[in-house]
C-alpha cells in the first residue's frame, strides 16, 4: 500500500504525514518539486529536523541549486525509494503538491531523458510557445505555464514527436490511497498569507539574498514562489511591501491550480481540514485509511 496526502499549499500535509507514518509504520517521500534542493527551506516550507521526529524522510535535499533536476529523474528516484520501502514492509507515505511528480511516480507514464531547460532561458513565454505551435499546432498549453511550454518543446525536439500525440495512462502501478486534505477559500488565503508573514519572523530575506547574490537562476531559483518575487526588492525597483503581497498573492493562484489539476488527475477522498482541532482531522484520515485496507 501507498498513501498520497496532497493538497494546496498551507493546508497541513507535513504534519499530517508525519503523524501517519508513526501510525502506520511508514516512511515519508516528498513530493514537492522545490523541496529537492538544498539551501531552499523557508520559501519552500520544508520540514525542519525536529518536526520529523525520528521518521525517515527521502528526497529531501538530494540536488544543489546548479544541478538540472527532471521530472524523468524523479520518476526514477522516487520509485526506487517506493520499491525499498515496500520490500522493507513499511508504508511509503508521498507528501507533497507537485501534481506532475505524483503521476510520474505512481502512473504508468513514460518520460524521456530531458536536455536542461536553460537552452530556452533567453526565450519569452510568447517565443517559446510560438515555436511549440509550430512543430505541434495540437498542443494546448497556456501560454504563462512555462514550465509547461518548455518541458513540450523539449519532448519534441528531443523525441521528433508531437507532444500532443503522447502517450498518457491512468493505469496505477501501485495499490494507492489519495488523501486530499482541504478548507476553506477564505480560510486558505488566510492561512497562506499568515504562512508568508511567518516565513519573512523565520528569515525569508535573509534566505532570498543569499541566493540573489549567488547569481545562480536556474529552474531551481525561478520556479519555486518566494525568492523570484523578492529580487525587485534587492535590486531597489519595488518596495518590500509589494514584493510580499506578490508573493501572497502567487501563492493564492497556484493553489487554485493545484486544487484543479488534482481534481482532474487523481481520485481523491478529500477531508476539511479542523485547524483548532488537528489531531482530529488526523484521527479522520486514519480511521478512513484502515477501513480501506481491511
């Protein structure tokens, strides 16, 4: 058995994680593209040492900043740890909101080897797109989904296929339970602008300017939120209020899309998350994941 606990960002899923695992006898595999990377911890909301209270955790700080890291190389990472986990008789536990990363691991998907993505970093989203539709008029991409755009024009130069024409499956390849944890719009925004004020008290800045004066822009610095958004700042263009409420506010949208891709990828048993009683929502999950597998 594999547990999925995903959802949008602020929800809980760390937590709950780690309480399963000590339930259950089980081992926590992230599945949060950002997280893969070391140095990145507060904008990326990555467990602490203390908060995993003895409960191994795998793909965690496994790539330096440099370093080209794929949804290919994921996929064969990730199933190794699962494979590990399993001929141990533990449970493998994914915690994590990269939509993609959970379908390379668990589905019967084929990626190609990709070329680094950099050779497109002079590109516009507009140029980039443009030279996808004109190998593959079928694609449909939005056009400010770059990381998209970029792993698309790959695929097909890379593979002399059209990207539309690729071969997807819903065919698990593991006997999985998907846990969705959930609230509120209202409640979420909350959460999420209180986690971006909490991470600033914890040393957002101080983070962020580390990695501005390395000069180092790969697709590790630029995809996750929380450390793009401050360089305006520290190059004197915008004022650190505004920064922030950017960072609030992409924060906002890619939990709507991260509730979207979800909702059509995967079948998920959503649960409302109680914030005043977590230990509650916790009981809820467990209680569900034991009637599933009885």
């Amino acid at each position: 058995m594999v547990i999925v606990i995903l959802g949008p960002t602020a929800v809980g899923k760390t937590k709950m994680s780690v309480e399963l695992a000590k339930k259950l006898n089980g081992e926590v595999i992230n599945v949060d593209s950002t997280q893969i990377y070391k140095n990145l911890d507060i904008a990326t909301a990555k467990i602490k040492e203390e908060e995993k209270e003895n409960i191994p955790h795998h793909l965690f700080d496994i790539k330096n900043i440099e370093e080209n890291y794929t949804v290919y190389d994921y996929q064969q990472d990730c199933r190794k740890v699962i494979d590990d986990i399993l001929k141990r008789e533990k449970v493998p536990i994914l915690v994590g909101g990269t939509g993609l990363y959970i379908k390379a691991a668990l589905y019967d998907y084929k990626f190609e080897k990709e070329n680094n993505d950099e050779q497109f970093a002079d590109l516009s989203n507009e140029e980039i797109y443009n030279k996808l539709k004109q190998i593959d008029s079928n694609v449909d991409i939005h056009i400010n989904n770059r990381k998209r755009l970029v792993r698309a024009l790959n695929y097909c130069l890379n593979n002399h296929k059209k990207f539309s024409d690729k071969e997807k499956t819903n065919q698990l390849l593991y006997d999985t339970i998907f846990i969705g944890l959930t609230t509120s719009r209202n409640i979420l925004y909350e959460h999420i602008n209180q986690r971006v004020d909490e991470m600033v008290s914890n040393g957002l800045l101080e983070e962020a300017k580390k990695i501005y004066d390395s000069n180092v822009r790969t697709k590790a610095v630029m995809t996750p939120i929380g450390y793009k958004e401050l360089f305006p700042y520290f190059e004197g263009n915008s004022n650190l209020e505004d920064c922030l409420e950017k960072i609030k506010q992409n924060s906002r949208k890619y939990a709507k899309r991260q509730y979207t891709w979800f909702n059509n990828q995967m079948n998920v048993t959503w649960f409302n998350v109680d914030f005043n009683n977590f230990n509650k929502t916790i009981e809820n999950v467990y209680e569900y994941i034991k009637s599933v597998n009885n």
